[in-house]
C-alpha cells in the first residue's frame, strides 16, 4: 500500500481528496494536518465520512510526512513552497493542489498573488500536472503543480483548437462559470448561502489569477503569445465549471472531427456529439471533462462548451490522475465513478 | 381607472403583471383570460395574489375585451396575432408580450418561428417597446411590441458602445444567463428542479429565437448590418438574466463616461460606477438594468455587464412602463419598487 | 415626516427595515449606524437600495438618534439593553428587534442569553409587539420587544387553538423550518452555500433561544403554563418559515372556524381555505401569515401550517407595523406590497 | 456475471439503479426497457451515463426478460402487478421498487392507490425489503416488495424504540421533508425548478399514500394497532429524506444506548453520537441512514431525527441491497460509495 499525506485538509479539496483516497485500493492514508483542527476526528468536520476515515487532523510536526511516498498539499497559496524542499530531500514526491508552482515566470507569480517565491529552482522543476498535454512528464515528475479549476476545464477546451493553428491566436475569449464550492470552505459573506442563491454575478473581471495560468497554458500550445480576455462568474450551484470558449476561426476546418481525434485516446475527455451541450451535472463527482464544439449558423465564431467538476477533474480528481501516472497505477483506479445525476 | 384586460394570464408574466398591475393606482384590471382555466379562481393558481386580485380566469369569448383602453396579450408566440386587429379596430391599444410583432422582416420571422404570419401590415406598424430608444413612438402607439428577456438586457448593454461608433461590429458576443422562469411556468421534465437544479449547461448555441431579435436591434442601432454570437445559459435562479457582452474597441474612448451620459437620464437604468460587478439580486423584482463597464487588462475589448430581472424589465415590468407612457401616466408609476434583497 | 433611526443596519433585518422605510410614505430615515462600515455608502453594501437610499453608515457617536421620533435596534443581542434607556429618557421611542426584552423572566433570558441584563426594570415595561395579541398596548407604548421570527410563526398558528382551550397543553409540538437569511449575514461556515445548500437538517433540537420565548407566548395564551417540544430546521432557501404544529384535541370542534373567526379582521394574517398547504413563497417579501388548519384521517391530532417571511412578520415588517401602530399610521401602510412570486 | 433487467428505465429511480448497477462488479445489464423511449440511447436521456451504459431503451415485447435472474420493476404504481407472474413463472426473480406489493392488506392497498389488485396471491407471498427487519427473508424471497422513500427513513427511525416497548404507540408523529427528486422526472408544474425552489411546504397533509405503509411497518414492530400522524414536506434540493419523529415515552430508558445496540451489525445504519444533528448531505448518493436520538429538555418526548438519500436507501440502493442478499453477495457490494460533500 503507498503511504499518502495531506497538508491542510479542512477544505474542500481536502475532504474531496479523503473521500476519493479513502476509496483507492493501493492507498493508505498516512495522516493528514491541520494547524487550525488539530485533535479533531476528520468525520467529525465531514460526516460524509463516518466510519470510512478513521483518522484525526494532526499538527503539521507530528505528521512524519516524510515517511510517505505522495504528499498532497491542499492548502492556502503561500504554504507549500515554505516546506516541499525538505519533503523532496527525504524523497517524497510531492503534489501542490495550490498555486505555488504553476507559473513559471515567477515575476509573474509574484505579481499576481503578491508575495515573493521561496524557491523558483522548484518552479522551474515542477510538471504542470494536466495529463493531457503532459503525461509523460508526470509520471517521473518529484513535484506537481496541480492546475486550477478554471485553468483545467479552459484548456482542455482551447487546446485541439490551438494546436490545430486554425484560431485567431489575438483574440481568445474564455467565459467561465463556477458552482460556489470553487470560493472555499472560509467563512465570507459573499459566499453565504443568502448571498450566493439566487443571484449570478460576474467576478475579478479586471483581472483573475487564473488569468495568468491559463494565458502560460494557451501560450505553450500555440507556440507563442496569444490575447485572452478571461471572465469567471459565480452560479449558484454546489461543483461544477462551464466554460463556454469563443475563437475567431482563421480558415475552415471540421472542428468535431479534430476534437474527436485529440482526445480519442483521453481516459477523462469526452467529446460529445455535434450539437450537443454538455451539462455540469452530467460530471458532477466524476473527473470526466465533457465538451461540446459548435459554430453557430454557419459562421466564423467557433464555440466550445468545456464542464468539469471543479472539485474533481478540477482539483482532488486530477490530483489523484496524477499520482495514478507517477506511481504506475492505472490511470483511473478510484476515480471512474460513475457521475452522481439527478 | 383605466380599464385593463390580459389575455393569457396562467404563465409567470400573467402573475408579474396581475402582482404589478393590482398595485398600479391608475389601473383596473377587468379581465384576465385562459382557455384551460377558465373558472379557476386567480388566488387558487397563484396563492401569493390570495385577497389581492379577486378575479377568474374566464373565457376569452367572455370576457368583453373590446371595453379596454389597454390589452395585455401574454400568450404563446402566435396567439396574439390572431385576435390583435379586432381589438385594435374597437380602439383597443395593445402590448403583446410574446413575440408576434418583434421582427420587421416577416421572412424572418415565419422562418424562426416555424408558422405563417396572420398580420403582416400590422408588424409594420407595431413600435418595439424598448423605451429607452423609442420612448416617443411608444408614447402614440396602437400596439407594441413588448421586447424579449435577453433581447433587453443585451441591447441595453451595447447600445451606448455601438452608438458611439467605436466598436468592431463584426464580431460582438453576448453571453448570456438565464433563471428558469425565462423557460416558463409550462410543464417540462428539463426545468424540473431536479433537472435543473444544481446544473448550469448553454442551449440553443446553433440558434435561438432572441438572436434575429437582437441583431435587428443592434443593427439599427448601427445603421447597418452587424455580427452577432449569441449564447444563452440555464443558470440554478428563479429570476434574473446576466448579459456578459464583448466587443473588439475601434479605438480607444472612455466607455464609463460613454455609458453614464447615454444613460444619465434613463429611471430604469443604472450605470455602476467604474471596476463594479452588477449582481442579478440587485434588480430582484424590480423594472431595473444595472450595467458595468470594463476594459480588462486595458486591453482592446470592452467586456459590458447587464443584469435585469427576466420577468420585470425583461416582461411584464416593461410592458407596464410602456402603458405608463401610452396612456400619459408616469413613466415609473407601480414599477419603482425596491429589489428584494437578500 | 416621521423621523426614524436604524441602530446596526449591516445585516438582513437591517436591509430589509432599509427597502421598507424607504418606501414608506411618511418616514424619513434620518441616520443609520454601524461601528464598523462607518462612512460606507448604505447602496455600496446592498446594491439593491442604489438610487434609493443616500445614507452612508455612520459612527453611533455622530447619530444624533436623539433627534428621532423611533429608534429601530437592529444589532446583535445584547446591544440594546445599553443604550435604550438614554434614548427613552429623551423621548424617543424604540422598536428592538433582537431580543433583549423579549422575556420577561429576566432569569431565564439570562440562562439562555448567557448574559446578565443592563436594565430588568425596562424588560417589564416593554411590551411584547405581536400586534395580534397586543395590539393595544404596543399603540401606546415606549419600547417594543419585536417578536422573533421562530415565535412569531408558531404563536400565530397555536394562538387560536389554545384560546379555544381544545388542546392538550401538556404535549405541543412545533417541528419549524427556516430559510437561511434567519441565520443572519454573518461569515460562517455552516450558511455557506456550498454548505447549506443542497442540504437539510435540524440544529438546536437540546434547546434553542425561541424555546422560553414560545413558550412564555403559549402561557400567556393559555392562562398557565404548557409543555413544548420544539425542533428548529435549516432548509436551502434565502427566506421563509414554515412552522408544521402538532396538538392532541380533548374535545371535538371546528377548526376551520375558529381559526377564520380568530383572525377575521387581522390584516395580515390569512386563513387559507380547509384543505389548503400553504407555500412560503406565497408570503416572499410580505408581511403575511398564511395559516391552514387539518385534521388527519379524522383523528384527534390537530396539524396547523404556518408560513411567513421571517425578514419582514417574522423581523422588519412587523416592526413597521409596530411603528405605524405607536405613530397612528394606517397599520398596513408601507407593507402591503404583494409577495414575489415565482 | 448476472443477468439483471430494469423495466421501465426513464425516472430517476431507473438512472441510479443504472448509476449502480452499472458499476457491480457481478451484475450484467441485460436490458432496460421503455415503451415511449424505444430506441433511444441510454446515455442520451442521461448524460450522466455516456460511456458507461452502452444500452438502447427497447421495447418491453423484446426485452427477454425471462433470460434473467433478476427484473427490477421501476415502473410507475399498477405495472408491475400485470407482468410478475409469467416472470416468477419463467424463474425469474423480481424486485418491484413500485408499490404494487408494500400492503399485505389488499383493501387497503386498493383504497389508497385506487385500482384493483392484479393478483393478491403475489402480495402474500412478496417480502418486504427492508433487510434491518426481515434479511432472512429477504434471502430466499422470488418477490422483494422494495419499501418507499418515506417508509425507510421514518420505520428505521423509530424501530429501536417501538421494539423496546417504551413509547405511547397511540401518538407517533413523522414529520418528514424530501427533496424533490422524490416526485419523479415526470413534467409537472409544481416540481419545475421556479415553483419548487426557494419555497417550502407541506402537501398530502389529509392523507398520503405512505401512511398505510409506515403505519403497516409500525404496527408489526408493535405487534398490535399504532396511532400515526404523517405529515410530508417538498424542501428545495435535489435528492435526501429528514424525517423528524416525535414520541411520548412511557417510561425512562437510555435511549442512546437502545439504538446503538439495535443497529450495533448493520452496514447501513449509523447511529451518530448523542447530540447530533444528521445532515442529508452526509448520506448524499449513499445507500446510508443515519440516525440520532434526542430528548430535549430532559422532557418526556423523544424526538428521533433519521436521514437517507431518498433515492439510494430509499429506493435504488436498497434495491440493489436486497439483490445482493437474494444473490448470495456481500451486502454491500457496489452499494458502499463515500457520499457526495459538498
């Protein structure tokens, strides 16, 4: 069994990532921390898992991390590049569900989550951990830079269309919608039920902090700069992202068929027939991204509908994608369940 | 009192205008129709309206609309067509709430619509009843055509950008949410609550009704032909639609002092003050369109927020602020209520 | 004009004094204060009172609530008992919608308050301001206790019965449910949407604040004192209480009259026809109660369905309704809008 | 691998039967049928199912049901009566997840679903599957008569204390509140997503057709006559039962301890610890009830609070349940998913 942990589990990722590790045939649990909740029985905070996780948060310096193989980092931005370096020299692999090692310019990073890095060698090390586009990197990779929700399911929409150099690369329009469970489990008034319910609202439209991932994302794929204009929105809903991607076409091409292809051999990517609109609820618990390509009346628009779970393909599931490949696991072992509908 | 009848009144614009309608101070309500109900207390069907409207449902053979100053048709697409120019020849003015008289060009219509058009002289004559570009027309019209939920929110939000001439006219999005009440009160397995709960997914994205609707508008607005992508989304909220709107800049402008001039004296329109993200709650109720304005990155694409609610400015609300402005009442008389919030 | 001042606006029941006085034709909202948004514009926090309301929150030091006629409280428990005494030493009088004079035991509203109580001898003046019992009294007096929303609902729906004297007193059962905005609009975790959401559970069943207030209420009605299980519920939507009401018949009667006889000329209390479920969202954003009356399978067990809004009968519009009683207003001004509905 | 049949696939029953069936490592899909949706993908109608259930809707007349070992019947109420004769007849095993066989007594049965039963010989011979009351029987059954959402959650609640002998069994209450999945995925107005959202109410208050079933459960836990009120309640989520029972102890016992011990071997009840407050969303796609037991204010009412997925335990899980009791497999094979949280 390989021995896993999780750093700062008190969140949604983090309960996510219990309830799918708890579940993985070759996984044992080793421990999992929390400053804030240490002594407090993990069932207690998510009764979800009442006799399923047996264990307690610990404090962070009883946890013997380095005795497993995987680290999960589930924590806020800023945590994990203060301690993957000991974890990495006592031979732990490690993989960040935060942001700390997705950007690499680090100027960049520093610029947009307002802090300086504590140590950009391990950005520069770490695999971007989006198995579509970098599988074989993954698997021997020591550290992970799990992407972004957001960054996930935009991506994974563009990227047949980049690589396909059929898109005006200027003027990419990534207009996305998440359920409120993308906000966090922190206390805040915006994200309170009477607030969030029946109400939808644009957000960060001067500028979001995925906007610089998923610029770096689309940048690699079209071998250049590109111009992306990146507007998320709260929807009342629980999980879920629906990005709907708009792309101006620069020749004629037969956009399904190159979908189709792309992801013929993706475990978790399913292109839905033509016509189709994929629906957030149709992945919700799954780690399946489902997408949709149109091009409404004939036009010079193209429009993909790309939906994840944005706490499974967009966080814990992928996370889990991820240590499948590093540790030879077959890709999907615990996270081919079936989507939760209605 | 002036004498007010409606036509159709068992849908959700029915009840917005009988919740507005019997609070207008001006107004009688002396008849609402519906062919199924008939007989049906107007408080059985709609429990909010107990000892507020005492009125049936009676049949429309009996229910002497000819004795109206004003008719509200708040039917399916293709009722009103048929029992408009009888009322009008007994000098009855109408508003058709649904979509009759909306396209000018009948072509257009019957190919969208899927029937042949009843009264094409009168499509001639109908005034589109959005206000805010027509008020003087409005103000000696026989019949109106009151506009749709998105048409509204979207032509509102670009108006100001196209009538200063600055933007790309090729190539305009408008992304667009709406709560379920937009798919009305009719029975249907895909707005179930538990369909359509927890869900977010686009529809129509080949083709949707609104979309010649709103491509005449902003083609007037232009003074010739523009291009329109137009995506609606069913968002998890009863009321409300969110327009998230892009347009290319032509050069460069000051959009918020565009957007503030065009609309300094509009009662039922509000623009936020620059960096704001309008929220749909904010117009909960209420005949309001609250709009944003953004350049994201200082970019070269303006990216307009405009939230209504569906069922007031976006139906029954306008309809009303039309009446007011046909019979000389008030411009916001019985609409100028304060959004429910939270 | 009637000059009023609002003590702690920042949350649900201050917004919702906020929309209602607003409207309120002869009131003038001379200030409202808030330690801690002090110089935020009121239409900055709550976008839904934009162009409505332009007070900016103020620091109590600079309220000049000397200056008003009524003085509403709308802060946490234990705020008012400080500072009611000077305002009614200066003639002011004051409508508190916590709970700080609810109880008149003041014994017992410090076991359960937890606190010790600033000033008992104003606890026995005040009067309890449930107009349907009251109504006299709160015509002519200084300090309004205002009701809660828990007690408001199950008082309302026991009232009749127990004046009846038809029930046995020994073994009352309310089983309530409450939309969320009742948890107020503080940050916590557990009224998080992606909490609350989606989700239903009981809380408080060992004992919650509303228990000595129901059942200080349902003594006085019954003339000695009673037994009362009560078992509070969250349920996933912004506003509404739906109190489900259990009593063992001793003696055979008509329920459906006396309840209609009972509330006859109330003008806010509705008897709904036998048979009849009422739905809360027939009371959304009204100061009504709806009441229905059953008796199952002919058995002895009367069920009596309860709904209000608990931000405006069950908080800010019966406080109005206080205040329109202590100033000689018609009682119904300014809170007979109709309810939103859907 | 075993050949399983679903008759009468398209509700929401139909889909989780699919969601977990699909999912067994011992069961083989043979067929699902349906007589409007002949023809139609699976995964079309349910999206939720794309690559996982490569199945047609067929028609029952070719479905070879009879090559079975087990049929499902997830059919509307009078269905499956007509047809599980020459099924039993053929060998075949069935579990009707209607209610066609809950009511050993026909009168009743026919009173309150009003028809005429097809064959009351079957309903002696079917065995009620709720495996905490009769596992044994259940193993050796030819017809499982799979209980309702209601009955489940409120006779595993008070099961423990009607089987100590220690409550008044002439005055049971059962408030209960269920997500609206439970109506079905059938189009009607009053489950469309604008009527039933933000909303709460009671219904079926004179009479609902789960009474007879829960009080038939009671009273053979009882061994004589039970008093019972049941009250039902429509909350605004997708899926999950509360029920809230009420009973007047007539004597002292440790109540915590009883249910602890009752439920002390089963692998689907979880008793919580004293004090608790089960949540819905802890038992979300699980085929879990839990379960905790209060007496507030050291009164003489128990108040027992019990939640279930309505449709897992309550429905398709329960049905797989007794499947794999009929079938010799570990009961909690395919049936033992971590629920959905958030």
């Amino acid at each position: 069994m390989l021995k896993v942990g999780i750093v700062g589990g008190t969140g949604y990722t983090g309960v996510e990532l219990l309830r799918i590790l708890s579940q993985h045939p070759e996984v044992h649990i080793h421990a999992i921390t929390s400053r804030k909740e240490t002594g407090l029985a993990v069932a207690e905070l998510f009764p979800s898992l009442r006799g399923r996780v047996p264990l307690k948060f610990c404090d962070p310096a009883e946890a013997e991390l380095d005795k497993c193989a995987i680290v999960f980092f589930a924590t806020p931005n800023g945590i994990a590049m203060q301690q993957v370096r000991s974890l990495l020299d006592a031979g732990v692999r490690v993989i960040d569900l935060a942001a700390d090692f997705r950007i690499k310019d680090v100027a960049v990073w520093e610029k947009w989550y307002g802090m300086t890095h504590a140590c950009p060698d391990l950005v520069e090390e770490a695999v971007y951990g989006l198995p579509e586009i970098n599988r074989n990197e993954i698997k021997g990779a020591r550290l992970i830079a799990n992407p972004g929700c957001y960054p996930t399911a935009v991506q994974l929409g563009f990227l047949p269309l980049i690589e396909a150099g059929i898109v005006d690369l200027e003027h990419l329009i990534a207009d996305a919608k998440s359920g409120v469970s993308g906000a966090g489990r922190n206390a805040a008034v915006h994200t309170l039920f009477a607030e969030a319910s029946d109400n939808f609202k644009a957000y960060g439209v001067p500028g979001h902090r995925h906007l610089p991932e998923i610029r770096q994302g689309l940048s690699r794929m079209a071998g250049g700069p590109i111009g992306l204009t990146f507007v998320p929105h709260l929807t009342p809903m629980i999980r879920g992202i629906h990005a709907t991607l708009y792309g101006r076409l620069s020749r004629d091409a037969d956009l399904q068929a190159i979908y189709e292809k792309r992801y013929a051999d993706e475990p978790f990517v399913d292109v839905l027939p033509a016509g189709a609109h994929p629906e957030t609820r149709s992945v919700r618990g799954s780690n399946l991204c489902r997408i949709a390509v149109h091009r409404p009346q004939e036009g010079n628009t193209a429009v993909i509908l790309s939906v994840t779970d944005n706490l499974v393909k967009g966080a814990a599931g992928q996370a889990v994608q991820n240590m499948n490949l590093m540790c030879g696991f077959p890709e999907t072992l615990a996270i081919d369940h079936a989507p939760l509908l209605p």
